[in-house]
C-alpha cells in the first residue's frame, strides 16, 4: 500500500515537467493520491499538455493566488472533482525581475513579490480548508529556498521567501486546531522555468557543487519531491510550522 493511499491532494504548480510540482502530483499518484492541480491564465493549456504525462490525466482548475474571485470560488469548484481534501501543496514563486536587484527593487515590484509568492500560502491554505475534514485535518505543504541567508541575485525573492517561511509558522499556529499540519521543504538549486528566469542561477550551482556534502544534482526535482509527498502522508503526525531541508546539507555547512 503506498504512503499517499486514500488521499486526496490539490497540487499547484505544475507548469512544465520539470516542475518540483509535477514530481510530486507523479509521486502522489504513484502512492494511491488522487490529485488535482492547478493553474492560471495562459499556462492552463501548457499544464493540461504536461498533465496527460502523469500516470492518470487529473483534472487542472484555474487559480491565479493573487486573484481573490479565483480564491473564493475554490473550495465550489473543487467539489465539482472531489469530495474532500486531505492536503496542499503550494509550490508557487513569481517575482518581477526588478526584484532581482536589492538597491534598485521598486515596492511595486517587491510587493508584486510578496503577495504572489509570502501572502499567497495563507490565501490558498484559507482557500482550501472548508474541503479539509475538521476531525482529519490535512496537511499543507510549501517549498522554500532557505530564507535564514543573504544569497547572491536572489535578493527581494529572498525577503519574499522570509516572509514565506513566518507565514508557515503562524498558519501552523492557527490551524493546528483543526488538526492541519503546515510545513515546508528548502530545496537546494533545481533547474525549473521559475529557476531559470532567475538572473545569476548558475551562481547558485557553483555554491551546491562546492558546499553540498551528499553532493547536489540540479537536474533532479525527485529529492525534493519525495520531502513534500512525505509530509502530505500520514507519517509526520506531529510536525508542524516545520521547514525539512532538502539541500544535500548545504545549510548545516560553515564553509
Ligand atoms: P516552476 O516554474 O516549475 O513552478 C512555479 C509555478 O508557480 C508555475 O507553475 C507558475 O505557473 C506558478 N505561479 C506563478 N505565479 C502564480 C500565481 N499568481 N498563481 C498561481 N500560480 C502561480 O518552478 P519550481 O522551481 O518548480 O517552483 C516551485 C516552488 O519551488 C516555488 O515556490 C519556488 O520558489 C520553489 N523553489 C524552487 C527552487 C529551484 O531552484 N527551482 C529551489 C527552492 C524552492
């Protein structure tokens, strides 16, 4: 019996099949999950294409975080698919490339940041929780770059990500009653679209392939994936407002 059997998850993200988010809808399924995913606007027809790639085509319903109409129709829409759901997953970034520039960010640009990639976990788990069980609870699960350091061009994106990792604990805090569980992984560099509009990625690769003491493949979003399909089971009962890294031990290393 896989880890995920009975479950029933609404998985964001997936835009490409290098997505961290398509590993995990794969894995998902592939341990009994049934899923749904999301997207938006003009990425809805690349992710039903990329969709028919996982070993069962779900359904891919539209929601743009940012867009309050999408976040309130949520819950109504998923019914149409599902009974219940028994996890999240966020893996949702965005930030304007004036965002890449610390001194030159404008507020719009670090607030564009802010709200689609920080406020966005609060919104979505908001949206989600009158399909979660209140006896069951679930589990919501966010993917972070490890916020505690000033790494080079990530810049606002990193501030964003700070504010991504409090608003984990603090929905921790607020749902545990309702027996949600809210964690995240901090993966290390992963080749994905949203990485690579990132000015400067490869300076994160030099960084993995000298620091990483398992070593670091940046081609591979499965590490990262099994972390998040791990925390949507069963089996992180009591672990909550919790950030799981994922990093080939980068984050533990002094030098
Ligand atoms: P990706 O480009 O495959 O996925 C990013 C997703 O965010 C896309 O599906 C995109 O459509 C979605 N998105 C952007 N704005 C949105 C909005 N307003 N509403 C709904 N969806 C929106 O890249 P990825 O690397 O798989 O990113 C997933 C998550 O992993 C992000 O939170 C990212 O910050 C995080 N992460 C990535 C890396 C890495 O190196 N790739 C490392 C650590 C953490």
């Amino acid at each position: 019996m896989g880890i995920l059997e009975g479950k029933t998850l609404l998985v964001t993200g997936v835009l490409m099949d290098s997505s961290i988010a398509f590993h995990v809808a794969k894995l998902a399924q592939e341990e009994g999950a049934q899923v749904v995913l999301t997207s938006f606007g003009r990425t809805m027809r690349i992710t039903q294409t990329i969709a028919k790639r996982l070993p069962e085509t779900p359904p891919v319903l539209e929601l743009d975080v940012t867009d309050g109409e999408h976040l309130d129709t949520l819950a109504d829409r998923l019914r149409e698919h599902v009974d219940g759901l028994d996890g999240v997953l966020h893996s949702i970034g965005f930030a304007p490339q004036g965002a890449f520039n610390f001194m030159e960010g404008t507020w719009e640009d670090v607030s564009t940041a802010l709200h689609a990639s920080a406020y966005s976990l609060k919104a979505l788990a908001a949206a989600a929780l009158p399909l979660m069980d209140e006896q069951r609870g679930g589990s919501v699960v966010g993917l972070t770059f490890d916020a505690k350091f000033a790494w080079p061009v990530y810049d606002w994106m990193g501030v964003a990500k700070a504010a991504f990792e409090s608003t984990n604990r603090y929905l921790a805090r607020d749902l545990g009653a309702r027996h949600v569980r809210c964690n995240l992984v901090a993966a290390g560099p992963i080749r994905t679209t949203a990485a690579k509009s990132i000015p400067g990625f490869e300076q994160f690769e030099r960084i993995w392939d000298e620091r990483a003491p398992l070593g670091w493949d940046v081609n591979d979003p499965v590490p990262a994936a099994k972390a998040c399909a791990a925390l949507l089971s069963d089996w992180f009962p009591a672990t909550t407002g919790e950030i799981v890294h994922v990093d080939g031990g980068v984050h533990a290393m002094g030098q």
